[in-house]
C-alpha cells in the first residue's frame, strides 16, 4: 500500500489533494487536528494533518485500440469546450454523444464513451456530497436544511470528521449535537446575548418596513412595566401613517404611559424634555425601505444617539440571509451592539440568526415567536438559543 501524509486547513482541502494525488481508491488511515502557536503562542493556527493510502495497482489501458477511430470534428470539440469552461465541475449531461461522428465510431468506442460519462457521473456524485463519511451525511444535511453558513458547516463537519476518525464506535447524533453546540458556543461566547440592559434611558428600535419593531417594543415595555415596575414613556418618530401613530397609542394606554410625537429635532428635544422623569423611553421609528440611503440619514439627525441610547436592530427571519446583510451594512454605522429577531414562529430554518451575529459580531437581545403582546418574545441566552438549533419544529420553538 502506498501511504502519505497530508496537511490543509480544512479536511475538506486535504480530502481534495488526496483525491488528485491518490485517486478516488484512497482511503483515509488516521487524521488529526494541528494547533500550532506564532507570535509568542499568541496567534493560534488549526490545521488538519490526514494520513491516506492507496493500493498499488497495476495499471492497464482503459481504452481499446484507437488505431482505426477517427478524430472528433473541430466543431464538435469547441462545442464541448464552452461546456466545460461555464463552470469548475462539468456537468456531465450537457456532454453531447458526438452527432456527426455517430455512423464513423465504432460500436466498442461508443460503448467506452457511454461508460467514461457513467463514471464522471459517480465522481461528480462523490466530489459534491461524500466528502465526509456516510454516517455523518444526514447530519450535514441538517444543517443546511437549518440554512446554517457554509464556513460554519465546513467547520462544524471537519471537527466531527477528525472525531469520527479517531473512535471506534459511530458518532451518534446526540454526540455530534452536542459538538456543534460546543463549537457554536466558542464562535459566540463573547457575544453580548441577553435582553435589555435597563442601564440606559432610551431605547430606539431600528429596521426595515413591518418587520415587527411596534410590536416588538410593545412587549419589551409591557415587560419594563410589569415585571420590572419602571416607569416608561413612548417616542414615535413615525408619522408618515396614521395608524402607526394609533398603534403605539394603543399599545401606551394600556401600560398608562405618555407618548410623544416627533416630527423634526426640535420636537424631539421638547419630547425628551417632558419625558425627563421616566425611567425608560422607548423610542419608534418609522418603517421605511432601508435602500433609501436619505432615510437613514434623517434617522441620524432626529434621534439621539449618544452614550444614554440602547439601540436594537430588528431583523425578519422571514427575510433572505443578502437582504438581511444589505439591511445591517446600511445601519452600520449605527452604534447597534444586539438584534432582534422576530417572526421565528414562520420559518423553519434558523440557522440565519447565528450566521448573522457571527459574521457581524452583534449580539442578541430577544426572538420573536408570535403576534401577542407581551408574551410572544423570548429573551435571548446562548445556551437557549444552542438547545432550539436542535429542536425539531416550529411549536416547540415557541413554547
Ligand atoms: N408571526 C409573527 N408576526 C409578527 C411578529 N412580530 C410582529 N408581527 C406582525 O408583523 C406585522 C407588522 O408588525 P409591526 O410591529 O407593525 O411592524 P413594524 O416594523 O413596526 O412595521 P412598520 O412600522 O410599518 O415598519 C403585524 O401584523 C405584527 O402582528 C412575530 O414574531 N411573529
Ligand atoms: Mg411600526
């Protein structure tokens, strides 16, 4: 058997070199996971080294006698050219049986062609999905289905690989959960993930068109109200709609606590000025398309943003992970330290809420799960959020 040793930053990348140097027969002998320290064991580098063989096999030609083929026409060759060009990994329907050539090739040649595509078939089959072992493949499954990033899936997988390698018995399911929610939590330990921190006065809740931030403020301050007994006033800078207006009216009158409407920065200094004495002011803002760059702008100069301001962004996990990106790159220069995410309660998938505070570094304040007010929001916790990845469906999530 011939034997190597190989080293990647991804089992993924050392399963490709051995491939391309040992062949699709190889097979992986040992592996292991790499830490190695710079800078003073400072910086920490994690590779995986993984040990292949292959068994030596006398090599025969594949193909018959090509003594009396004749040559593929030009045409047909630059044809199957561009095929090839469009993408990294043909794809083996879009070959062609040559046309022209058909009443010139011989019946053994035309044989061999048929099982040269059966067998890029099985490759093309093998390098997209089996990259990890069998009993790992349902589980990867899961977690694109819960639509989690590629970066995290990758990283996720290799570290169940090298496990799986490595013992005996078969990676249970419980097993590789409690992996992935050990390697979640490293990736977002120091992520501030807890509710409203009542050490600040004003609380301004951003975000785009109907995405639940009325709502939503209505049962954080239900919540200020009842079971922290704060005294809380409202500010809406929403008055583009009437019934925007009422709906915070609404929502004020049954927690008794005043609400100011602003619609330049004067009155907003005026409504800040007689809502003084509160202890929490929560403030609304109008709904409006986040790609009109004017509206954000005017948010910046109506509202107070300084060192007394929480602000929350609320995001729909409703939405598409790009939009969701668009929205929290315009906001961006907004000092928003956590999300919200609301309408958990119609998807199925969240695998969005920690791509998201991963790649942006933000926290988590609360998750929605339903339209009544105060007691469909949740106050997010790591551990929580960790243990409903794995919960199977939607009604437990909102239990
Ligand atoms: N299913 C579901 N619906 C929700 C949730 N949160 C809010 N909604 C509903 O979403 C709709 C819009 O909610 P609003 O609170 O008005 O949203 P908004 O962001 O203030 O909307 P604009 O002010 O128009 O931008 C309402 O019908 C809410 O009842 C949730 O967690 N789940
Ligand atoms: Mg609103």
């Amino acid at each position: 058997m011939k034997m190597k040793k190989y080293n990647a930053p991804s089992i993924a990348e050392a399963m490709k070199l051995i491939r391309d140097d040992l062949g699709e027969d190889a097979v992986i002998l040992n592996s292991k996971v790499v830490v190695t320290k710079k800078f003073l064991g400072l910086v920490k580098h994690k590779s995986f080294e993984v040990v292949a063989g292959v068994d030596q096999i006398e090599e025969k030609p594949i193909l018959p006698s090509l003594q009396n083929v004749q040559p593929f026409s030009s045409s047909y060759l630059q044809e199957q050219e561009s095929v090839l060009s469009t993408s990294n990994i043909p794809n083996v329907e879009s070959i062609k049986a040559p046309q022209d050539e058909k009443s010139t090739l011989p019946e053994e040649l035309k044989k061999e062609i048929a099982d040269l595509k059966l067998i890029m078939q099985s490759m093309q089959r093998m390098s997209t999905k089996s990259q990890y072992p069998d009993e790992l493949l349902p589980f990867v499954d899961f977690l694109k289905e819960q639509e989690l990033g590629e970066e995290l899936i990758t990283a996720i997988s290799d570290e169940l690989f090298v496990h799986s390698k490595n013992s005996d018995a078969k990676l249970q399911n419980l097993e590789m959960q409690k992996m992935t929610q050990q390697i979640l939590k490293q990736k977002m330990e120091d992520l501030p993930i807890d509710g409203l921190s009542y050490e600040k006065k004003y609380i301004n809740v951003l975000g785009p068109t109907g995405v639940g931030k009325t709502t939503t403020i209505a049962k954080m301050a239900a919540r200020a109200v009842l079971e922290k007994k704060k005294k809380i006033g409202f500010i809406t800078t929403d008055t583009y709609r009437i019934a925007a207006i009422e709906q915070l009216k609404t929502y004020a009158g049954l927690l008794q606590a005043p609400v100011e409407i602003v619609y330049n920065a004067n009155d907003y200094d005026e409504a800040i000025k007689k809502l003084d004495h509160l202890d929490l002011i929560f403030i609304d803002t109008a709904g409006r398309n986040y790609k009109e760059v004017k509206y954000v702008a005017d948010l910046k100069v109506l509202i107070n943003f300084d060192e007394d301001v929480e602000s929350f962004l609320v995001l729909a996990l409703t939405s598409k992970q790009k939009d969701l990106e668009s929205v929290i790159e315009q906001f961006d220069n907004f000092s928003i330290e956590k999300f919200i995410f609301t309408k958990l309660d119609e998807t199925n998938s969240i695998g969005t809420m920690f791509n998201l505070m991963i790649k942006y570094n933000k926290g988590l304040a609360y998750y929605t799960n339903g339209q009544e007010v105060p007691e469909d929001m949740e106050q997010a916790n790591l551990d929580t959020l960790l243990e409903l990845f794995f919960k199977e469906n939607v009604n437990e999530r909102s239990s």
